[in-house]
C-alpha cells in the first residue's frame, strides 16, 4: 500500500513538472523558439487546425522563424492566427513564406517575463502540495496500516516533494538566466 502510493505520487510529481516546463517552453526569451507558436490554430476550411499541421514551421536564425504553408492560400489565415493568439510578434510575407522575426527584448521587458516565470513556479509549487495533500490523505484514510509505518510514509512523501520543489527552483533559475541573457 505504501509503496503503491509513493509510485503514484512520483508519477503525479513527474506529470506536474512536465506541464510545468511546457508552460515555460511558451515564454518568450528573445531567441527563436517553434513552442511560442504551440497554441496558434489556423482557420483551415472551417476547421481550427494546429499551425504545425498546415505549414512547414522552422527555426531560420536565432530571432527568425519561418512558416511556409502547404498551400499559399493559407498565408492570410496563418497571419490572421498568429494575431489573435496574442504572443506579441508581427508576421510578415513575401507571398510563398510567412516570417516571425523575434524583437530583441527590453531590461524591463525581461524583468516582466521573469517575474511570470516564477509566478509560474509558484503555481507549479502549489500543484505538487496539493498532489502530495492528496496522497497523505490517502495513507491517513488506509485501514490496518501501523502509526509507525504511516509515519515513516508521511516523512518519505515529504522528502519525495522537498525534491521536485527544488527541482522546479532549478528549472526556474535555468528560465531566469535565459530570459536575463543578452
């Protein structure tokens, strides 16, 4: 029962920290980055359809991306796309290409993204006290489980999320310093 529940409550953590640093794959760094464009849907036939799967999307230079549509006619669509997903680049076209140029971003600007990233964090942290609230829970609730067996379980459970909370504080700084880089 117990170790049952430590597995499960690892498998809770891991899945907290991949959404953690998916949500921080959309933050903008200043450099070209194919995640910023991870929401954006195209209008295709009616149908809202991931970038990804009407245009060829690459990294062209650091501040460059470049969409190339399978279909030309798509081109306003694409660039229709990128402004209502609100990521706060200006596409423009030549007609076969849609180019993202990424600004450089200002000191204030980074110290704005900053602050969301360890905003960011901070609801990551939350996740996994509440993951780990659920699973204590669980263990209080077992039936036949010896005082002391829960209480060693309880210990384990903490360590196991002191872990991963430090793990997202690595995560984090790793963000900070990129995002702080010129």
């Amino acid at each position: 029962m117990i170790e049952e529940t430590l597995n499960d409550l690892e498998k809770a953590f891991e899945k907290v920290i991949a959404n953690y640093e998916k949500d921080l794959s959309k933050v903008r760094t200043g450099r070209a980055n194919l995640a910023l464009l991870d929401g954006v849907k195209v209008d295709y036939y009616g149908v809202p359809t991931p970038l990804s799967q009407v245009a060829a999307v690459a990294v062209a230079d650091p501040r460059l991306i470049t969409i190339r549509p399978w279909e030309k006619k798509l081109i306003p669509a694409i660039e229709k796309a990128i402004g209502t997903a609100d990521i706060g680049l200006n596409p423009s076209n030549d007609g076969d290409l849609v180019r993202l140029p990424i600004p450089t971003l200002t000191t204030e600007r980074r110290k704005d993204l900053a602050k969301q990233v360890r905003r960011m964090a901070e609801e990551g942290k939350i996740a996994l006290r509440n993951v780990r609230r659920e699973h204590r829970s669980r263990l209080e609730k077992a039936e036949g489980l010896p005082e002391d067996d829960q209480k060693r379980a309880m210990d384990r459970i903490d360590k196991v999320t002191e872990t991963y909370v430090s793990r997202i504080d690595e995560i984090t700084a790793t963000k900070e310093e990129e995002i702080m880089s010129f």
